[in-house]
C-alpha cells in the first residue's frame, strides 16, 4: 500500500526482515553489478584504523600492500560477507581532514552537535559519509553495542517524508504507514569519517522520485573545476 504523504510502501510490523531499498525488480541492462566491491579512504594511522575496524566493527583484515617508492600502503578489510569490503590508503604526505570540506561538519568525535550542523555540507567529490545495511529489529541493539565498545554514537535517526528527511520522534512502526522510509545511527571512526548504520522500514515506488535535480548553475559559491 501507498504511505501516507504518498510515498513508498508501508513495511508491516514483523514483516521487515531484508527490506531493500527499491524492491520494484529493476534490472540494470548495461552492466551487471553486484553491489560495492570496496570502498576506499585515506587514514591517518593505519595500525589504529585496522584495530578499529576489527575491534568495534568485526571486520576482516584481508590483504595489505606497501606502495612502490614509499608512496603509502594501501590495505583490504571483509565487511564479513566475502564480497563488500572497505579499504584505507595510507600516505606519509597526506593532509589532515578539514570539516566541511573532506569532513563531515555535523558532530565532534563524541557525536555532539557542532553549532547548527552545518548543513551536513562536505566539499564536491568528497565522501560525505558511509552507510552500513543493518537489519531493521537489530539496529537498537547495535546502539548498545556500539556504545558498550566505547565507540560515540548519535540516537536513533528516523528519517520521515513529511518532515523532509527530518527526525520523527514518535516512530511506531505499528502505526506509521510509511512515513518513516530509514532508521539511522551515525558515529565516526577513528579518521573522523562519519559512519552510519541504516535499515529500510519501506520499499520505494515512483511516488518517492518528485524532485527536478540542481545543476552546476544552481550552485551558490562558483568554483572553477578541478579535472580528474
């Protein structure tokens, strides 16, 4: 059924295990993709990254390897399904992280908000933040966890259509009809880069898609591109 707003597909209560995205059977003809293969960032210790991951998160470490010409290194870690991994270069030159620039501005390192958030705005071609798919009974778990392990971590973020994307406090999935379309907690590993674990609580349909994309033209501050 629709949600109320118009949006999405309601999820019933006791009926959310495995609820993707967009759940429509969409296929891409192009290329068959099978999702993330990694995803790779730039640390600056990387001894203290690796331990992190592993120890607060569970991950793997796979494969490591050290850059021609003392460039860096560059090391593999399993999320822990055998395909999706992230990975860490790491380079002896490397610039520190500036917030709102290739840092997330919205939250200190104990996940306090910094003055407005502002805007949760991150610079073009930077990686504003990294969302982990969890399943959506074992996220308030997964809170408790992650705090038992020390590691700062924001409440529970439901992201409502009515408000935007907004937070709806009083979240009932008994009740809500799919205004809620993701449940969030957000915390920052050790490099300062924001981290997320998401659950879908409903299926998109073409309802969700309402908004004409900005342009280049749009933007407020006029840079000249860098090339690639």
């Amino acid at each position: 059924m629709l949600a109320a707003g118009g949006h999405g597909r309601h999820i019933e209560a006791g009926r959310r295990d495995n609820v993707l995205m967009a759940a429509t059977g969409n296929t891409n003809t192009e290329f068959e993709l099978r999702g993330f293969n990694h995803i790779a960032l730039v640390c600056r210790d990387m001894a203290e990254t690796v331990a992190w991951y592993e120890d607060k998160l569970g991950m793997k470490l796979v494969k490591t390897l050290e850059l021609p010409g003392g460039r860096g290194q560059h090391f593999f870690l399993d999320m822990g399904n055998g395909i999706d991994g992230i990975a860490f270069f790491w380079f002896p030159d490397a610039p520190e992280g500036v917030p709102g620039e290739s840092l997330h501005p919205t939250w200190d390192a104990e996940m306090r908000l910094v003055g407005d958030g502002g805007g949760g705005i991150t610079a073009i071609g930077s990686t504003n933040h990294i969302a982990f798919d969890v399943a959506p009974e074992k996220i308030e778990e997964y809170l408790v966890k992650l705090r038992a392990k020390g590691v700062a971590v924001t409440e529970i973020t439901n992201h409502s259509n009515v408000r935007q994307g907004g937070h709806k406090a009083d979240y009932d999935p008994a009740t809500d009809d799919g205004d809620v379309f993701v449940r969030s907690l957000y915390f920052k590993d050790p490099n300062g880069t924001l981290l997320e674990f998401a659950c879908w609580t409903t299926t998109f349909d073409e309802s969700d898609v309402g908004h004409q994309p900005k342009t280049a033209a749009d933007l407020t501050s006029r840079r000249v591109p860098v090339d690639a």
